[in-house]
C-alpha cells in the first residue's frame, strides 16, 4: 500500500487530506537551546503551538510536514505528542537545512556516514522513538552558491533517497545545477526532489524555474505570506501580488503537476522572535482565496495541496 512516514507511524498516502509541505514546529540556529534569553518552558511551547495546530486542523488541514534539519530543533517526541494532541499528521524530516546548519560532528562526516544516518532515521527511527523520517532535507548554504558541505550532504542524501524511496526537499533552489547533478549521478529521479524556496524575495529572481521543471524537478512555492505587507516584514519578503502573480504564470504555462505550495512558518521559533502575523494558517486563510479569484478552480487547488504532495511524499522502495 502506498504509504508516508509520520511521526505516529506510516498513514495510508489518502489519508494526509491537505498538505503543508514546508512547515516548522519550532525552527533555530544550532545552540539556540543553549541562549538562555530565549529559554521556553514546554508548556510555554505547547501554548504557543497546539492552538496554530488545533485551527490547522479545523481549516481541513490534514498533514504538516516540519522541515526543520538535524541541529535546528527538530524534535521528534515533542511533534508526537502534539500530533496525538491534535489530529494532525506530522512529517519530520531527516537531514539538514545546509551545510552551514550542521554541527561540526556531522559536517567533518564522511558522506557514507550521513547516508546511513538518514536511511537509518527514515528506516528504523529517530532518536529511539521508533518515529521514522518521511523526507530529506538538503540545502544551499548563505551564500547562493553550494559549498562542498552542501554538495556531500546532498550525496549523502540522494543515495539515501534511492535505498529508501524517500522524497528529497531543499532549502533555496538557486544553484541548482550541481544538485541536479549529483541526484542524476546517484540515480534519483528527478521528480523525488522539491527544489524549495523558489518563490522568496531575495532568491526568486536568481532561480531557474523552467529549466528546473525541464529537468523534471518538482518547485515549491512555500514562503507565500511573507510578504512586504507584514507589520514587520523579514528580509525575504515579497510582496503578495507579486508572488501570486509569479505563481499563476507557472500555473499558466502548464506546470501545475510541479508546483507544491506552502507557508514555511514558525509555529513557535527557536533562539529568534518569529514574524509576527504569520503562521501555517496563511495557506487557508489567505492563499486559497487569492488562488481562487486568480482562477484556480477547486480541482486545481486539490491537485496543489493534495494530490501533488501525496505523490511526492509516498515512500517509493
Ligand atoms: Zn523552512
């Protein structure tokens, strides 16, 4: 049976109802735990989260996919107790958000090493918890150029892909030429791997869409909301019109079977203090309507936010 890996055990690929792809409980910087400013009880934690979950789930959100690497926060008996808490199916991921967030014990790792930490995280668990990794996350350091880092653990990752039928989902699609070179070396079909963060401000202009979507790689719009218009809006903002607009031209040109959409908010944030006024609820309370008076018709938008991401996050060994 077609099946996804989520924290409280493999779900049924029909099952994950609307999908956020790109998502994080609580994301920080390596040591963030370690700032004591920032110091959050778990209750204080819970408070925060289980009511941006709770309305998830009331939207008809179904599944949350959390992205946060190794080293940034991630935590998988928190996610499950918050799973179990509010009916919502959560992903966790295996692998790092770039080479520039993985601690030095991993970044000195040989890539055989990193390749069988994930197969080992999406096969028999992480961290005793027998909750399995159901994606790989990979990613282009600051810098808008891989580094050597990136391209191991890129490697790393995409041989883990290929033993275990895992998707592939990146931080920044910008350089993307030497990714889709190591996933065709390694042997991973191109349509395993979201090439995320195509949309932001800062990088939206630097990344090749079309040739990505050439080359048979999936583009994940999953910053929508971060726009210009917040109160406070962060340095990769962009404003709504813009993005959408962005969106509907690849829509347009036939390519709504790449696309994946999402949010990539914070539902309690890590060692930082978040952007005020967004969370994963963007995609219901803003992004469906807007995708709507565009034009997209509810067919289009199940394939978006259902059809799409079940197909990509079915494990396919
Ligand atoms: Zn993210």
């Amino acid at each position: 049976m077609p099946r996804v890996n989520t924290v409280l055990g493999p779900v049924a690929a029909e099952e994950l109802g609307v999908v956020a792809i790109h998502e994080h409980i609580g994301y920080g910087m390596p040591g963030s735990e370690l700032d004591s400013r920032w110091w959050k009880t778990p209750e204080e934690r819970y408070a925060e989260t289980v009511p941006k979950l709770r309305a998830f789930h009331e939207h008809g959100g179904g599944t949350f996919v959390d992205a946060t690497g190794i080293c940034n926060g991630r935590d998988v008996d928190y996610y499950r107790s918050l799973s179990a808490k509010t009916g919502v199916h959560i992903v966790a991921c295996t692998g790092f958000v770039g080479g520039d967030t993985a601690l030095p014990f991993f970044a000195s790792a040989s890539v055989e090493y990193l390749t069988e930490q994930f197969v080992h995280e999406i096969t028999v668990g992480i961290s005793g918890t027998g909750a399995r990794a159901g994606v790989i996350k990979v990613g282009v350091s600051r810098g808008g150029r891989m580094t050597d880092l990136d391209k191991k653990i890129y490697r790393a990752a995409a041989g883990a892909a290929v033993r275990t039928g895992a998707p592939v989902l990146t931080h920044l699609a910008i350089d993307a030429e030497p990714a889709v070179d190591i996933f065709r070396a390694e042997g991973l079909p191109l349509d395993r791997v979201l090439f995320g963060h195509a949309d932001d401000g800062v990088n939206h202009d630097k990344t090749r869409h079309e040739w990505i979507i050439e080359q048979g790689g999936r583009i994940g719009f999953d910053t929508f909301g971060y726009e210009t218009e917040l109160p406070d809006p962060p340095f990769w903002a962009r404003p709504r019109k813009d993005r959408l607009e962005h969106f509907m031209a690849l829509v347009d040109a036939g390519h709504l079977d790449r696309l994946l959409a999402s949010a990539d908010a914070n539902c309690s944030p890590l060692g930082w203090p978040g952007v005020e006024g967004h969370t994963v609820n963007y995609i219901f309370e803003v992004l469906i309507p807007d995708l709507r008076a565009a034009g997209l018709d509810d067919a289009a938008i199940e394939r978006l936010l259902v059809t799409n991401p079940a197909a990509f996050l079915t494990l396919q060994p």
